[in-house]
C-alpha cells in the first residue's frame, strides 16, 4: 500500500512537472480539438516505414503538418524522411527522452484500441477512437489495421485536412526500414492488398507518392 500510494504520488507530481516545464502543455482533450486545430485546412504528410521510402529524396517539410509513425526515426535519413515532426502516432511505447530525441515536442497519438503504454503516453496522447478502430478492422475483412491506415482513416473521416500526401506507403510490397528483420521472421498481421483497397477508395484529397 505505502509503495502504490508513493507511485501515485510520484505521477501527480511527474504530470504537474510537464506541465510547468511547457514540453507537452496541453492535456489531450476527449474532443481531439488541439488535433483538429493544427490538421484543418493543412496539406497533410504521413510519413510511412516501408523500405521504398529510402529510394528517393522526399521534400516532406514543405507540407503543413507532418506526421511520423511508430518508430521511424528521421535522424540521419532527412534527405528521404524529412525531419519535422507535428504529430507522432504510433503503436509502440516510447520513452519520453526517446521522443524528444528524436522526434522534439509533437502531439502524441496512440493508435492501437487497447491502452499498453507508460502512464507518460497515457498522460499526453490522444487515443485512437476505439469504437472506430473495430469499425476499420471490419471494413478491412477482419484484419487488424496498420498504424499508418489508422492514421489516414482518421484524418480522412475525423478531421478536416486539406489534402493527404502518404509517403513511405507500399502496402507491404516492401518491410518495414526500422525493423525489416523482425517483419521478415514474424507473422504480419496487417494486409497489404486489402489496406491498399480501402485507402485508394477514400477520397479525392488522397494522394499516394
């Protein structure tokens, strides 16, 4: 009991101590407005994993908002990455100092339906709607969503973006840059084809580089 209570303790004061500090000054809202604020009327850039994106040189920056997911790192790979980030969704946990190492200060969003990260993401990330998150898995025949197709399925449903420029999005024709070996040996949930399908059929502010 003195142990948890100390553990409660420690994160009312951790969360008081963000906040003064200014990194992530605003607790996300149920109504996701910060979100919609900074996406509305933008040129949106989602930046996806897959090995393609390394082909070319992208100008990613020159968009409004940018958004990176999971863990792909654009230090040292800015030629083909970019290096803003607004927005950083993912399904992975990452420790704070990891994000602002590599990532700054963006708005945090999880994008799984159930909640398995540290009480730091659980204090600053927007959640992804976990009624819609089954809503997409059944209109993907029962697979379970990409981070990256959960994203484009928010912004094109929930939000009022401008346009979508997806990059780093292949459809599993490629691994993923950041951990191909461990793509490569386990089983993928996702479908390639069957994200493919769905996200060229959203709309026309959709564009796939």
């Amino acid at each position: 009991m003195r142990y948890e209570l100390m553990g409660t303790m420690y994160r009312m004061v951790d969360r008081v101590w963000w906040e003064l500090r200014g990194r992530y000054s605003k607790y996300p809202d149920a109504n996701f407005s910060n979100m919609y604020q900074l996406v509305r009327d933008k040129d949106v850039a989602v930046v996806g994993n897959a090995c393609s994106i390394l082909n070319e040189p992208h100008n990613i920056d020159r968009h409004g908002v940018v958004i990176r997911i999971n863990k792909g790192y654009p230090f040292g790979k800015e030629k083909y990455l970019g290096w803003r980030t607004d927005i950083l969704a993912s399904s992975y946990s990452m420790s704070e100092n990891t994000i602002r190492r590599e990532y700054g200060t963006p708005l945090l969003f999880w994008v799984f339906d159930k909640w398995y990260p540290s009480p730091f993401w659980k204090y600053f990330a927007y959640q992804y709607p976990p009624g819609e998150y089954k809503r997409l898995m059944r209109e993907l025949g029962g697979v379970k969503p990409s981070s990256g197709c959960s994203v484009v399925n928010f912004l094109t449903k929930m939000t009022a973006a401008k346009e979508i420029h997806l990059y780093g999005f292949d459809f599993l024709e490629t691994p993923t840059w950041w951990a191909k070996d461990l793509v490569t040996a386990l089983h993928n949930p996702h479908s390639g084809e069957a994200e493919e399908q769905y996200i060229r059929g959203l709309t026309t502010r959709l564009y796939v580089h």
